[in-house]
C-alpha cells in the first residue's frame, strides 16, 4: 500500500502544478480506479513474499526532493543491504507522520528535527542517522520576500500575507522564536499575519512567495539554494532578507516498533551508502553528501527555540 | 493569317468588351460573388462556432474548480486553491479560451485565490466584482458577455457550496477579442484563397479565350479581305481544336479554296475568251483581205498578160482599184471608233424619217410591211451621222432577216433623260448561243456580209454613252433597242469624244 502511495501522491507535491488533471470525466474515475485495483494486486503479491518482515519508513512532500522513482531505487537499495524488504510512506505533513510513529505504524522516519525533538521528550523516537550537505549536517531558515518587495526584515512584513512550509517544521518554529526577528519571539501570529498558509513542502512556500501570492514565506535554507541551482528563474523572483543561526538537518528517527537490531541495521546501511556506486547515485539524487551519526545533542538548538516560544496550536485555519 | 488578336477596351459598355476580357472578368466576378457570400456565411457561422466552443469550455472550467476546491474554501487554504486555479489556467488552451483573469472568493466577494497574485491580493475585494453585478448573487451557474475595465468580456460565475451551504464563488473573465480576429483571420483566408482563384482562374480563362476566340480574329480579318477582294492574300486559318469554332473555321477554309478556284478559272476562262476573240478578228481581217487580194492577184497578172491591151489594162486597173476600195473599206470599219471626229449638232425629229424613205424600196421588193412611229417632237442634240449610220445597220439587218416578207417596227421615243429607238422584225429569229456571238467582229450569218455592222454599231453607240440591246425569240423576232442619254439643246459642253459642240437652235435644219 505504501509503496502506492509514494507513487500516486507523489505528483502532488511541488511538481504539480505542471501535472496534467482532470477531475471531472467518468474516464479519469475509470483509469483510477484500474490503476488502484493493479497496484493493490502488486502489492498484495509482494506482502505475500515479505509478509511481517518489511521496514516502513515515513517521509513527507517537505523534503526537496519527491521523485517517486527515487525512492523506489532507495527502497530497493535499502531492502537489498537491510536484507529486509523496505517501503517508503509518504504522508503530506510532518503532523501525519509523527502520528503514525506514534502509533508504531511506521519503523522508522525522515523527519524534521522539530518533531523528532518532540518524539524524544515524549520517549517515542530514537535518533537513527543525520544527513549532511556539504560537509555539515545543519542547515539555516532563510526568510524570502518577493524581488520586488521593498521589506527588510520581518517587521516590515507584518500584516501581510505569509506562506509557511509546515506548522511541526522546525522552519516554523525558528520564526516563532524569534530566529529571523532579531530573537523577538511572535507572540501573536493573528496579530502578524491575519492571512497566513502552509504549502507542506519548502520549494512551493518558494513558488508562493515568487508569484507573490505571499508576501514573505520562511524555508529551508538548502532547498532555497538547491531550487537556485537548478530553477534559477524562479528563486530569481525571490529575495532572501534573513537568514536564522543553524540546526540539524532532518534525521532519520525511529519509532518504539523498531528494535536495536533493526536501527543498527538501517543505520549501517546509511552510513554505507557512499561506499558503492549505486549508493552514491541516490544520495546524489536526494542531494544529500552522506548520512551519519551526529547524535541527538545536534537538535539543541532546537530544544533551545522550544523552551522560549510560545506553543501556538497552529493548524490549518 | 490574322496576328494576334489585339486586346482594346474602347468602352465601359461590357457588351462592347472583346470576349478575351469579358471571359476573365466574368470568372473573377464569379469567385469573389461566391467569396464574399461564404465570407459573410463563414463570419456569422465562425463567431456562433467560437462563441459556443468558448461558452463551453467556461462553463466546464467554472464546474472544474467549484468540484475541485469546494473544501479548500471552507478551509480557506488559499494555497491549495492557488494551486488548483493556476493549474486549471495553466492546462487550459489559451488560444482557444484566453483567461482574462480567474478567481476564487468568499460568501463577500473576498478573494481567496487569483490568478494574478501579482496584481490581486488575496484577503480583499475582488476588483472585477462590479462585472459580476446581478451574477455574483445567482443561485446557479451564469455565463453571459459583459465589460471588465471597459472591455468586452465573456463572464463566469459558478455558486461553490460546502454541506448545502453557499460559501463563496468562483468568478471567470475570458477575453472575448481573440473571437473578432479569428472571425478576421478566417474571411482574410478566404480573401487570400479566393484571390489566388481568381488570379488563376481569370489566367487560365483568358488563355483559353485567346485560344478559342483566335480563329474567330482570324476568320473577321480573312471575311474583310474577301470583302475587300484581296482573296489572295488569305492563308488558310489554324484549327486548334475540333470544337463547334474549329469545324466553322474548317468550313471557312474549305469556302475560301473554292473561291480561289472559281476565280482562277474564271480568270483562265476570260483569257482564252480574249484569245478566242482576237483570233476570230484577225482571220476575219485575213479572210476579208484576202478575197479583194486574190481578184487584186488576177488582175495583176492579167495587167501584165495583157500590159498592150489598153482595154483589158483599163479593165485590170479598175479591178485593182476595185480591190484596194473593198481593203479600205474593211480598215475603216475597223477603225471607226478610233477616228470620231464628228460634231455634235441639232436634229430635228424629221431628219430620222429620211431613213424610212431609204428602206421603203427595198421593203416593197421583199414584201414588208413597215410600221413607223416617230414620237420625237423637238429637236434633241446628237452626233446625226453615227445615230442614222446605227439606225440604218439595224434597218438593213431587219429587212435581210425577213426574207419571205413581214413587219419591220421602228419606233423613236424619248423619256426624262434618254432618247430610245427600236427597230424590230418579224424574222425568224435567234437563238441564245447566237444572241451571245452577234456582236463580236466578223460575225455573220449572211453568205456575203461582212459581219462588222453590229459589231461597229455597238461601238458608235457607247461612243455616244448609250446602249445597244437585243431581244430575239427564236420564231417570233429580233428587236434590238438604242438608248442614248439625252444632251439638253440649250447647253454647251465637251462631249466625252473631246469636241467642243455649239446650240443650233436658231439656225435652219439642215438635212
């Protein structure tokens, strides 16, 4: 089911909006519905073959890259050096994620260090491995505005309309702490902006700011410069004008489903990635150098935002 | 051979235009008649055709987004809705349907998405929503053409409900000016198109005219020359095609050769004619000469025989002058014509029956009756000599064809401007084939005649600008008729002769 799951919602993060759709037509509800019933069938036969021994691992559309056909090679690679079969799951927010781990539907996660920090406090994840890019496994929140906005600094975006990534990103919780506002916490987000969304994924919060429907919008530093790389029109209509102090990259964390066996062995195989070729190709496309063992004292910072901002319940409005 | 037929417009009056014109113009005239009829049926048909397509592929898009966005308006979840609306703008043919703008707003009329995020912010009023008066508020779905900051638009208003209740709209303007340069650019081909028709159709139109209407240029020209009498100088005209024309042109040709023939032959036939005559003239001269030249011969002979016998001598003699008379006599009626020296003078009516004293005679001894009218009553001006030398040939003829007896007529009359004189007998008349020959030279049916008296009469006759006719009936009678044009006796005038003549009037009539 999962392994479906990649695939069909996988044209829905920021690739969509070159995605072909039509959803009216019996056709369309025809061909889905054929789709749906081939895949179930696939993946029915293969959990016969699996059966319980499979390793669910939870990502979300927040991460740069969401190229279905990625994971499917990363789920291959893994399932070969594991000696376990691996499935990706793919959910839309950090939120969903963390659910499933919480509830030990998942083995293991790529999350944001926000959410794993808050897994740790309540005692229901463990870290696993910590991507780097470059040679540091960190990365800054940088706050966008469009090229032609005359703002400077978040004060001058107040009242205006914000596009956000996700709210249990550690994207969102740097803002809220004061991380791009000289370290004056947001204590009223209506206050700030009365018109606010969330894009569940850095490179659309990118989009949103670029075609102004935002005003401002705060993301992933590396996404940002990754999309800068290879969209250079786009970021192009974008103007970074803060930038936060750093944080840990997201980890891979694991749920208490998975025992010390299973995470020594996924955490290997990560480490291991760089050793051989087609290891090396998949990092290559996820944009990631290499995986490995930072700790979780990486995430400190974060703990450090956690402790002086205001918890907001915020969810979509 | 007629050049090629020049082309000329000498008139406005279509019906004076050659065909090479009128054939193009027409076919020109045809194609734009049919263009401008399927310009005006292809512009009416072309804006419903892109109207509709229009309308539909609106109302379609409206549905799309209200299906697809019903939930993101109750979770305001603006961007998901920017999403959807950019994309569905984004997939939609912009040529077929330009998207003015499109938006996506509340129960208020608050924009909670736009297409044009850069210029519509979302969280105020829509700027387009006064175009969507009356709209807006419909229960259902309404499509209609209004303005949108002055320009003609087709607009869009679809209700967007969340569990059975109305929370807000989506709102489509589409540019409806691409409709009036498509309908242009559609009768703008059919211009084009029809142009290049015409172009090639009035091209090939005056090809084929100039080819069919060729042979008709010709046959005018060869019609003229034949009217002309230049028979000769026409060629035979070049069929090009076995059509109606080619077979009028084949006859033409066909006409034409026979014409040609006929006048050879004729010319051949007036030749030998010429030939025939000058050959019965000379042995008639030779057979008239060589009679007195036979008896000269003897006489000659008989001279030198005799030169001591002054009585045959003076006998000899006599005959050789005999001879030489009977020579000069056959010259000078050859010659008559050529020496009329004569003058014209006054006659008086009398003057003619003098003749009637000379043939009475004569006419008593053959048993004639003569039935003489002379209806002149005042003197006429006449060359007297030739008129009673012509009068006294026919004269003499009529007695001699009447040999068993008869009635000789003469009858002298004048109308307005003619003098006539008719002499007719009873004789035994002549057939046509002699009626043809009687007046050449030499042309006798009298055993002693000379065959010259007709032949010069006729010509003192022309002298005088009249006429000789003849009429015969073979059994019935000859009549033979002189009309001379009447000289008025009161005038002077050169005579076609060249002599000067004077009015006598006053003086005595001398016979």
């Amino acid at each position: 089911m999962s392994a479906w799951e990649i695939r069909m919602n996988g044209a829905n993060g920021f690739f969509r909006l070159a995605a072909p759709m039509c959803l009216s037509g019996a056709c369309v509800h025809m061909k889905a519905y054929v789709v749906r019933l081939l895949a179930a069938l696939l993946i029915a036969g293969s959990m016969i073959g699996y059966a319980s021994a499979e390793v669910r691992i939870g990502i979300t559309q927040a991460m740069f890259v969401k190229d279905s056909l990625t994971y499917d090679r990363w789920a291959k690679y893994l399932s070969r050096s594991m000696g376990q079969p691996v499935l990706f799951v793919y959910r839309k927010s950090y939120g969903e994620i963390q659910e499933l781990l919480r509830q030990g539907d998942l083995h293991f996660a790529w999350t944001c260090g926000y959410p794993f920090i808050k897994g740790v406090q309540d005692g229901f994840l463990r870290y696993v491995a910590t991507p780097e890019i470059g040679a540091e496994p960190l990365y800054r929140i940088y706050l966008i505005v469009p090229a032609s906005s005359t703002a400077r600094s978040l004060d001058d975006l107040k009242g205006g309309i914000f596009a956000f990534s996700d709210p249990d990103s550690a994207s969102f919780r740097a803002f809220a702490a004061g991380q791009l506002s000289q370290g004056k916490p947001i204590m009223s987000l209506n206050q700030w902006f009365p018109i606010r969304f969330f894009t569940y994924s850095h490179a659309e919060t990118v989009k949103a700011v670029a075609d102004r429907v935002a005003d401002g919008g705060s993301v992933d530093g590396h996404v940002w410069e990754a999309m800068a790389a290879i969209l250079p029109e786009l970021t192009r209509k974008t103007r970074v004008i803060a930038r936060s102090g750093t944080y840990g990259l997201p980890p891979f964390v694991a749920s208490w489903r998975a025992d010390e066996r299973q995470i020594a062995i996924l955490q290997k195989a990560l480490l291991d990635m760089n050793g051989d070729r087609e290891g090396k190709s998949i990092l290559e496309l996820l944009q990631v150098t290499r995986f490995a063992r930072h700790g979780d004292k990486l995430y400190d910072s974060i703990r450090v935002d956690l402790g002086s901002t205001p918890m907001w319940r915020e969810a979509p409005p | 051979m007629a050049g090629s037929p020049a082309v000329k417009l000498d008139t406005f009056d279509p019906r004076h235009w050659p065909l090479q014109i009128k054939f193009p113009v027409t076919v020109v005239a045809i194609v734009y008649s049919v263009a401008l009829i399927a310009g005006v049926i292809a512009q009416v048909w072309e804006t419903k055709l892109v109207r509709n397509a229009l309308e539909n592929r609106a109302q379609q898009l409206a549905l799309t987004l209200v299906l697809s966005n019903a939930e993101s308006v109750a979770r305001m979840d603006y961007w998901v809705l920017y999403a959807n609306l950019s994309k569905q703008a984004g997939v939609l043919d912009q040529e077929m349907a330009p998207l003015l703008f499109g938006s996506i707003v509340n129960d208020e009329g608050i924009v909670l998405a736009h297409t044009h995020p850069e210029r519509q912010r979302i969280g105020i009023l829509l700027a387009e929503l006064d175009s969507f008066e009356g709209m807006y508020s419909d229960p259902g779905l309404v499509v209609r053409y209004g303005t949108v900051h002055g320009n003609e638009a087709l607009l869009v208003s679809a209700p967007v409900e969340y569990r059975g209740k109305r929370i807000g709209s989506v709102l489509l303007g589409f540019d409806t000016d691409f409709i009036r340069e498509r309908v242009l650019a559609t009768v703008i081909a059919i211009g084009a198109v029809s142009t290049l028709l015409a172009i090639i159709g009035s091209l090939l139109s005056w090809v084929y005219s100039r080819r069919t209407i060729k042979p008709i240029v010709s046959l005018t020209a060869s019609a003229e020359k034949i009217r002309a009498g230049q028979l000769d100088e026409i060629a035979p005209i070049q069929v090009y095609e076995k059509n109606e024309i080619g077979d009028l042109v084949a006859t033409f040709n066909g006409m034409v050769e026979q014409l040609k023939e006929r006048d050879a032959l004729n010319a051949q036939l007036q030749v030998s004619e010429k030939l025939a005559a000058i050959g019965r003239l000379v042995s008639g001269v030779a057979h008239e000469i060589n009679n007195p030249v036979g008896g000269m011969k003897n006489a000659l002979e008989c001279l030198r025989m005799f030169s001591n016998d002054p009585k045959r001598r003076e006998e000899s003699i006599h005959l050789l002058e005999s001879g030489l008379g009977q020579i000069e006599g056959v010259v000078d009626s050859l010659l008559v014509q050529h020496r009329s020296t004569e003058t014209i003078s006054v006659c008086n009516p009398r003057c003619l029956d003098d003749l009637f004293l000379l043939v009475r005679h004569d006419c008593e001894l053959r048993n004639i009756r003569i039935d003489w009218r002379n209806e002149l009553g005042r003197p006429f001006m006449v060359f007297r000599a030739r008129l009673q030398q012509v009068l006294i040939n026919l004269l003499v003829n009529a007695m001699h064809a009447m040999p068993e007896g008869g009635t000789l007529t003469f009858h002298a009359s004048e109308r307005d401007s003619t003098l006539a004189f008719v002499v007719e007998d009873t004789g035994s008349g002549m057939p046509q084939k002699q009626i043809d020959r009687i007046f050449e030279p030499f042309f006798t049916t009298r055993p002693n005649g000379t065959g010259l008296g007709l032949w010069v009469s006729m010509g003192l006759v022309h002298a005088m600008g009249g006429d000789l006719e003849v009429e015969s009936e073979v059994g019935k009678g000859t009549r033979f008729s002189v009309i001379i044009p009447r000289i008025p006796a009161d005038t002077e005038r050169e005579t076609d002769m060249g002599v000067s003549i004077r009015s006598e009037k006053d003086e005595p009539v001398h016979h």
